[in-house]
C-alpha cells in the first residue's frame, strides 16, 4: 500500500506512533522514527530493519526549530524523499485550571501545538517541491472535539490540531499535498495509565471507577480504542489515492464520541 514512500513519525519509539512505524513498514513505507529519546528510536529502527523493512532513528525534541529541522533533513538525506508526516508526539497532565500552572500549560502547547507546526513546516519545504505532494497526519483526540475535567491545556492543544489541519488542507491544495486528523478515544497506552491515579486523585473516586465511568462508559461496547486501531486508520488515510478526504478529522473511539 505504501511502497515507495516515506514516512516520519514523530514520538515514533512507544505507543501509537511505534504501532503506526511498524504497520508502514510492513506495508512498504521506509519509515524515520523520531523521538526525543533517541536510543528508544533506534531500537524501534533496528527491529523494523532487523524484520526487513527500512528505518531510520532519528532524535527529535519537537519543540525546538533547529532539532526538527536537522531531523526531518536527515530523513530527506537518508531516504531522498518525504512523503508522509505523522505528527504524532505528545504527553498528558491532568489538573483542574485554577491549579494548572502557566509553565506546564505552556509546555503542553509546545509539544503539542508548536510540534505539529514545526515539523509540518519543515515537511513541506521537501513536499512542496515541484509539486511532488505528501500527506500530514495529527494526532488529535476525542479531545479535538469536546471538553473533560481537569485537561484544559491537552483539549485547547487538541482543538488547535483541528485548525492548522485544515489551514493546511487549503493552503496544501495547489501543491498536493493533504492533511487529516485522526481523533482516537482513550487508548491504553502508558499515557493512559499514568492518567488512571491522576484522575482518581483529583476526582476523588476509585481507579477502577475512572476507567468503568471516565474512560469507558461512554464506548459502545467497554472496549478501550487500540493501537492498531488508530494505526489501520493512518494507514488508510496514507494510502487514500485522493484529496476527497482532505482537512476532515476521523473519531476512533468505540462510540465513546459521535460526530
């Protein structure tokens, strides 16, 4: 589906964005792993090289302009090309506003907003280029569309990803190249599980009561969203032949959100 194409996938060495590394892979992406832990990243690289595929680790803060723009040359210098951004980088803390200090709403807007616009600029000066074209994917959440107790940064940071996404979807037009937000429902990942005692904490009830009426009581079926789950869905949306679906964001969440 994806031969021929490369692929950088940011916050790529856990998680999601490992899960989306490796389905790229196996479907033909050469695939950069950015990370801001960088032998995290080569161990993902070496195990999809070691499995046949080809992988690049690259180290990435992806708040700082220069690390982001040596990371995605280094890709383009590797592979000669960039086809897909999957910006995927992000982290999570949970505190009521009038407890949420200035500095971590900062530093959450910064990985997260800055992110996705740093290394969205930086894709497209190789993209843009004789109107070669290229796909930009952003992790968004649930959280793109609605608001939740005590996430007051991560929900205007996921809210945000919506806007540029479809600023990039008008301004990319005339170049080929597209943008997509996938908006996955809560995945049980260690993000996720760090959140289980955070919210317990500040909302006063059990763990098992956050995960049975926070995070999953809402779903159609008690299921948590899965990583391979959100990564079928990027790599549907990378292999798309067309602009037809280009600026829209897409809910993976077991019903947990409806559109």
């Amino acid at each position: 589906m994806l031969n021929g194409k490369v692929a950088l996938i940011t916050g790529a060495a856990s998680g999601i964005g490992k899960e989306i590394a490796l389905l790229y892979a196996r479907n033909g992406a050469s695939v950069a792993i950015a990370d801001i832990n960088q032998t995290a990243a080569q161990q993902t690289a070496d195990e999809i090289n070691a499995a046949g595929g080809r992988a690049l680790g690259v180290a990435m803060d992806v708040t700082r302009e220069d690390a982001v723009n040596a990371g995605t040359q280094a890709v383009v210098d590797a592979f000669g090309q960039l086809d897909i951004l999957v910006s995927n980088a992000g982290i999570q803390i949970v505190k009521p506003i009038v407890d949420y200090s200035f500095a971590d709403w900062k530093k959450m807007q910064a990985i997260h907003v800055d992110g996705a616009f740093l290394t969205t600029k930086a894709a497209l000066q190789h993209m843009y280029r004789d109107k070669r074209g290229g796909t930009v994917i952003y992790m968004g959440s649930v959280h793109s569309h609605e608001g939740s107790p005590l996430k007051s940064a991560y929900v205007a940071a996921k809210h945000a990803l919506l806007g540029l996404s479809r600023v990039l979807a008008k301004e990319g037009a005339e170049h080929n190249v597209r943008s997509h937000v996938i908006c996955p429902g809560f995945v049980r990942t260690p993000l996720v599980d760090k959140q289980i005692p955070e919210q317990a904490r500040e909302l006063g009830i059990s763990e098992e009561q956050v995960v049975r009426n926070v995070m999953l009581d809402r779903t159609v079926d008690g299921v948590f969203t899965t990583i391979d789950d959100v990564a079928q869905t990027a790599l549907f949306l990378a292999a798309f032949p067309s602009a037809a679906l280009t600026g829209q964001s897409f809910i993976v969440s077991h019903g947990w959100h409806m559109q």
